[in-house]
RNA sequence: CGGGGCGUAGCGCAGCCUGGUAGCGCAUCUGGUUUGGGACCAGAGGGUCGGGUGUUCGAAUCACCCCGCCCCGACCA
C-alpha cells in the first residue's frame, strides 16, 4: 500500500472527549471514527487491526476443533419468547418491529438463534458433541457506553456455543476453551488473568471471566498471593481479619446528623468495625420484583450487590427509594436491623457478634450493644461482603487477597440445559431415549481487544502493536524528494511485496518529521528509511517501533528487515 | 436514571461575565522555497456559533425549552 492512496487521517491534537489511552491513540492514529452513541467506524488500518485479531482468534478456534458460522443480527422475538428472555432481558435489548409488525430485536449474544438452528437438526448423541462459533457484531443498549472501542454498543464478538450429551462431556469442553483462549490471549501478547467469575444473567454454573490487566479496567478482580485462586470482586470468597465485639446492654444514643460510617464512628468514638451497616435493597427484574430485604455488614466492609442478588435468587439489586424504606419501618441515613419489616441478610462474618453499633431506625439515633443471636431473629447468613486487599484466600486460607483493574475479554460459561431446555434442543441418546442436549458458551469482546491492546502496547509516540496484530509490518519511508531515493523506496517496496510483507510505503512529499511521527503513532513495528544520505553510505536504517536500530546496505536491506522482523514474531513483543 | 461539565471551521481552543454581527494555532487549497524528526514565505477557502423560542434597535454572548457529547455515581443506609 502506498502511504499517498490511503485513507488514514491523523490527529496532531487528541480530541477532547477521548478519555482513555487507547480511545485517544485509535482516534488519533486514524483507526476508528465515532458514528453515534458507542457506534465506531473502522478506517481501514483499525479493519487490518481487527481482521488480525479476529484471524487469529479463528485460528486457534479452528484448531481447537469448533466450526465457524454465521449467524443473523436480526432475531425475530417468538426465539427470545421460547428462552424466556423476552420479558427478562432489560432495556438493553434492542427491539423494534417491522412493517408487518413483526418484533424482532438486533442480537446482543445468540444462543436462541444457535438452539433453534440446532434443535431442528440435531437428531442423535452421535452428532455430539459440536461446537459452533462465529465473528460477528453484537448490539446492545449500554446505559453508558464508553472509553470508545472498551464499552460500545455495537461492538465485534467471538461467540461459540457447544452442545453435549453430558456433563462430563461439556466439563472436558470447558477446559478446552480455558486452555484455547489462554493461547489466544498469549498470542495476542496480553498480559491477563483468568478469574472465577459470576454468571450473571446468562445462567448456568461454571464460568470463568479472561481480564488484561489495566489501570483502565473497569472491573475489579482479586488473586491470592499463595494459591491459584483468582476471582472477580462480584464473587470473590475470602475471610476478613476477625474482629471482637465487647458484650454489652442495648442501648440507644443520640447521632445528630451523623449518617455517615465516618461520623458515626468519630462521633461515639468506636472502631469502624463495630458499626454495622445496614442497607435496603429492593429486588429488580424476575419473580421477586419488588421484594425488599436488609443487607448488613460491618462499616469496614461494602455490601458486593451480586452476591445479595444471587442469595435472593434474583438477577439484581438496587438500592431502596425512601418510601421503600418507610415501608419497612425505617429513615434513610439510620437504618438498622431492629424491628425491621423485610427479611435481614447478614454476612458470614458478622455471625454471633456481639457489641455492635446500629441504627436505630429513627432519625438521629443510633443502638448500641447490639447482640445479634440475643436481639435478633429471623436473619439469614451469607456472604456479602466485597473482598477487600488483605483479605485472607477463601480457596487456600493462607495467602492474602490482592487486586487489580481489568478488562474483561473473554467469558466461558458451562450453561448445562437453562437454554437446551426451553428452546428445545432434544436429541436421542445412546438408550434410545430423549434428552436435552447440555451447553457450553465462549465470549471474545474482539472490537474491545483492539482497544485492550493498545491500553497495554502504547508510549508518548503511539500505538505500538505486537507485530502480529500492526496493520502493516514494515514501513518504507522515503526521505527528500530525489529520483534516486524515490526509485530505490520503490524497489524495496517491491521487493518486500513479493515477499509476502504487510508493508506500506510513505511516499508522501511530506518532511521526514511528519512521516516518522506518523508511523510512529500508527504504530508500525518496522521502519526503513531510504534517504539520500544512507543511500551515499550505502547503509539504510532499519528501526524497530522498540528503538532498536540496525543499518544495511541496499540490496540487504529486505534481507535484514526479514529477519529482523521474524526476531519480532519470535519474542511475540 | 441521578450529579457535574461541555457544545464556536476537520482537530485543539479564545471570545460569553460587561450584547454591537466571529477569531487564534494546527490541518486544508494555490504558488514558491525546503526535506534525517510534526519546515518556511505569500495568498486563499471553510462557520445556520448544537437546535428552537423569548428579551432587545441589535444575541455566539442574557433567559427558557429541547438535542447531543464527555466524566462521575451507581457505595448510600
């Protein structure tokens, strides 16, 4: 490609509203546009990007025995009314309807269209177990899409659903996708981590959650420092440094004013851990719709919602309005436990403790000398609390917790039957007998690895793309304005052409600083310059996106880059 | 959805407070000089000042409404 003919806009200046490293450098370099609300064009380098990406991804799909298809972004509403998911899924699924009335929604994730395409063709245990993906676009309806290319609403995925007659044979399935995208992510040159993760609303059981690690992240995950445990905050297990109450009476104290675990704590002079803290919650979406419960912990702790949305066996959680709370006998700012009218969540580790300091459920007052097994009924125990750093594993029970800032971009879940069953997908098994086929589905955020990568791979110049991913590997600038520099660019364009190189030649008539800025922030991994001055030496400079630096002769020059670009692809930099 | 901020040329911004009919840098176009780190000179094009309504002799500027964008929050009990 010749540098003159391609559309590449870049920005000198980072657009203003570009909040992130790498929704700065992909606007910047050229790679994306913003077409509307989480909607991004790909300019023609960003599509060389997500094309490496996505052909590695399906490379190693590939080899790891699942079949690419292609499913449709239009899925008509009777497959979301079968799933159950029609009236479940939130203002996050698109809907509309066409001219005939017919509602249909764009696909935010395909497992309906995947059953019903199975279900009608899947007819016997020896069809199984199969595994079925494809590289398609997702829409879904962000509250707040964000970062560009990290949180879109219409954004590029790797979904692969697999289908089984046992569980046993989804479980070695599992493990063959943990270990597939293992190899992906180490392909792609990611530093990541594979957690224990929530289901979330899609269901099922096992599931694990592949983070980058970065400051950008927008979920917290949580790792012991002794054993393999590895977990996001939403489900972590860990135990909490113990704390001992002292017995007390009950007793009730003036708290004027003072709502927050900080006042409350320096007002009466305790520690923040005999404070407990109790918020209500109401239950959203599901059968419970509505329900309000208390979740306590101690001041120390924050409540983790996910973990009380799953001990109520519902999909989630917000916090109570204040007509909510009056309902239940309570003000906003001193709630407690006492003589509550909602069931009480307490967690784990707050069991039997004595000498607490509570709400009173009345304004500016406070109990104190709560003993929870003494004044207390009807309470449920779970864990609740959000691990924190310094938290002892809930896996080993030796090693402290720690954490870090990730973003998600991959997830695999073993479903077992909560979408085989509604949809259908029945097959005979070896007894001659009907049975619901047992699922697995595989997630890559491909669009959002993009971004990923560059919040990984970048500095003060640009982007810099492992050389696997880079839109062109090798760029040929031609400095000055002379035949003889412009003839030999091209020969070794050529050259490089017919070597079957990704290489692009910066023919432009611009000055050598906006051509080495340019492929810089673009972030090529290779550069050669052909210049009046190495082609008088007869030594050409060759240099890395890295800084490093070599110089060889004309007719070398191909030769040299060659390999050196094969160091590159070796240390997969 | 709540809170905050912003919307003026492709990008980055000034002008707004204190109304008088729009400006700077970069980018773009033309001509010329330049070419190993975002060149220089001369000239040029490009704006319904997000939209609407109102106040006013007069609105980018003041008021109200709407739209869009960005950030924060979904932790407060």
């Amino acid at each position: 490609m010749r540098y003159s003919k391609l559309f590449s806009p870049t920005l000198r200046d980072t657009p203003a509203d570009a909040e992130v490293v790498s929704h700065q450098l992909l606007l910047r370099a050229g790679f994306i546009r913003r077409v509307t609300s989480g909607v991004y064009d790909y300019l023609p380098l960003g599509l060389r990007v997500l094309r490496n990406i996505e052909n590695i991804v399906r490379e190693e799909m590939n080899r790891a025995g699942a079949q690419e298809l292609l499913m449709p972004m239009v899925q008509p509403s009777e497959f979301w009314q079968k799933s159950g998911r029609w009236d479940k899924y939130g203002p996050e699924l698109l809907r509309f309807k066409d001219r005939h009335g017919h509602e249909s929604c764009l696909g935010p994730t395909h497992e309906e269209v995947i059953c019903d395409l199975v279900s009608r063709e899947l007819k016997s245990y020896k069809q199984l177990p199969m595994n079925l993906y494809q590289i398609q676009n997702k829409f879904r309806d962000e509250i707040r899409p964000r970062f560009g290319l990290m949180r879109g609403r219409e954004f590029v995925m790797k979904d692969a659903y697999s289908f089984h007659a046992n569980a046993e044979c989804l479980a070695k399935e599992y493990q063959n996708m943990f270990d597939t995208y293992h190899r992906i992510f180490n392909r792609l040159g990611l530093k990541f981590r594979a957690v224990e993760a929530d289901n979330g609303s899609i269901g099922g059981s096992a599931s694990h959650e592949f983070h980058v690690l970065a400051e950008s992240g927008e979920d917290l995950i949580t790792h012991c420092s002794a054993c393999d445990y590895a977990a996001n905050v939403e489900k972590a297990l860990s135990t909490p440094p113990s704390y001992q109450g002292i017995d007390a009476e009950l007793g009730e104290v003036e708290t004027p004013k003072k709502t927050a675990v900080e006042d409350v704590v320096s007002f009466l002079n305790v520690e923040p851990f005999t404070l407990l803290k109790t918020m209500i919650y109401v239950a959203v979406g599901g059968e419970n719709e509505g329900q309000v419960v208390a979740a306590c912990v101690r001041g120390t702790d924050n409540v983790q919602e996910i973990k009380l949305a799953r001990a109520m066996g519902v999909d989630e959680v917000e916090l109570a309005s204040k007509e909510q709370l009056e309902a239940v006998g309570t003000v906003t700012g001193y709630a407690g436990p006492m003589s509550l009218h909602c069931p009480i969540y307490m967690d784990i580790s707050l069991s039997d403790e004595v000498g607490l300091v509570a709400g009173a459920n009345k304004y500016n007052f406070h109990i104190t000398g709560l003993n929870i097994s003494r004044d207390l009924s009807n309470i449920t125990y779970v864990d609740l609390r959000e691990t924190q750093v310094g938290d002892t594993c809930g896996k080993c029970g030796k090693g402290t917790m720690e954490t870090s800032r990730g973003i998600e971009v991959g997830h695999i879940f073993e479903l077992g039957t909560v979408y085989a069953k509604p949809m259908e997908v029945l097959f005979q098994n070896e007894q001659g007998k009907r049975d619901v086929a047992t699922m697995g589905c595989y997630g890559i955020g491909v669009s959002r690895l993009m971004a990923a990568v560059v919040e990984q791979c970048n500095d003060d110049y640009g982007i810099m793309w492992p050389v696997n991913l880079a839109p062109f590997r090798i760029s040929v600038i031609t400095l000055g304005k002379s035949e003889t520099a412009f003839a030999a660019s091209e020969k070794i364009y050529n050259e490089l052409l017919k070597q079957g190189v990704d290489v692009v030649w910066d023919d432009r008539k611009e000055s050598p600083g906006v051509k080495f800025k340019d492929a810089e922030l673009t972030g090529i991994p290779l550069r050669i310059v052909v210049g009046d001055r190495g082609l008088n030496n007869n030594a050409l400079e060759i240099k890395t996106r890295w800084g490093d630096k070599a110089e060889a002769s004309s007719d070398e020059v191909v030769n040299k880059a060659l390999s050196m670009l094969a160091e590159l692809q070796q240390e997969n930099v």
